[in-house]
C-alpha cells in the first residue's frame, strides 16, 4: 500500500446483464452553478459524477475515451430518485 492509495475513489461496480439503461442526453448548460456532491475515481475512461442545479440532481457521465470526450447527463430529478439512481449506477444495475 502506498501513501496514495488514500486519494483513490468510489468505482462503480460492473454493470449486470439486466442493468437499468439509462436514458442518457447531452449536457445543458443552462445551470451557472452546479455542485458535484458525489464522483467516481479518474482512473477510469468514464467517470460519474451526482450533480445538484437548480434545485434538482443528476448524473452526469464524462467518457474520456472519446474525442471529443462525450458528456452526457440523466434526466434531472428530486433528490432521492437521483440518489438511488447513483446507487444502482454503483452497484452495476444501470450504465
């Protein structure tokens, strides 16, 4: 173990054969202030992130493998709909 290791974040699990299909579309931005609450690690080609604009939460999906990298976000939703929406996004039932 290294002193780094420490700094390394949340990976979300391996999406299940049955996963959830999220509906994802290109980020608005609409929003002058958006706050990331929760991240997954950079380590990986596609990072997470739970958002709250406006009032409302999503997930916004960054996919670094691509050029230009595709940013793309959930619907927005009230609070515990999009926190559950990260859980299963966590858990591998929904990509």
């Amino acid at each position: 173990m290294t002193d780094f290791d420490d700094f390394h974040g949340l990976h979300p699990a391996l999406p299940k054969p049955n996963a959830l299909l999220v509906d994802w579309s290109p980020c608005r931005t609409n929003s002058p202030r958006i706050r990331v609450r929760a991240h997954t690690c950079d380590c990986s080609p596609v990072v997470y992130e739970l958002c709250v604009a406006n009032g409302l939460t999503y997930v916004r999906r960054s996919d670094w493998s691509t050029y230009p990298t595709s940013v793309m976000e959930s619907e927005r939703l009230i609070d515990h709909r999009a926190q559950e929406l990260w859980s299963q996004i966590m858990r591998g039932e929904a990509r």
